[in-house]
C-alpha cells in the first residue's frame, strides 16, 4: 500500500472532504474522536434502585447519545450509568 502525501493536498479538501470520514465529535464532551473509538446511538441511564433490587426503565431521565467516545462511555459507567438500548 502506497502511502498518500497529503502536503500535495489542498487545506479545503482535506478539511472538507476526507477529516469528516475519519472523525466525528463526540456528544458528549464535543471533542473530536476517530470514528472507529465510538458507540452510536444509545441511550444511558444512572441506576437506581427501589425496592432493594428492581430497576424500572422511565424514558424521561435516561441521556441519548448519537455519538459517544469510548472515554466518556467508560467514565459514565464508572459513575454507575448503564446502557438501556441502542437507537434505531
């Protein structure tokens, strides 16, 4: 595999045209991430427990995400937020 010489490359079109296929903002700390360091569409939610060892799912206090870092995916699970589901 060749490697590309992007110095020949013009700003607009590197900026424009091939960055936006190799990273995306995360929405959770907006910083920009490599697309392949993401999990897509799903929603978080802390848990709680009533009743000793029921967790009830209420759609209205858990957080969507349409793109999150593997950091912050780790972080929120390290402050106790679980996965619920993946967006369709």
């Amino acid at each position: 595999m060749s490697k590309i010489n992007l110095n020949v490359l013009p700003n607009h079109i590197i900026k424009h045209m091939i960055k936006p296929y190799i990273y995306c903002k995360c929405s959770c700390c907006n910083k920009e991430v490599v697309n392949n360091d993401i999990t897509t569409k799903i929603y978080m939610k802390e848990y709680k427990t009533i009743f000793d060892d029921d967790f009830y799912v209420y759609y209205h206090d858990m957080e969507y995400y349409e793109k999150i870092c593997n950091e912050c995916y780790v972080n929120k699970l390290n402050h106790n937020m679980f996965p619920i589901k993946k967006g369709t």
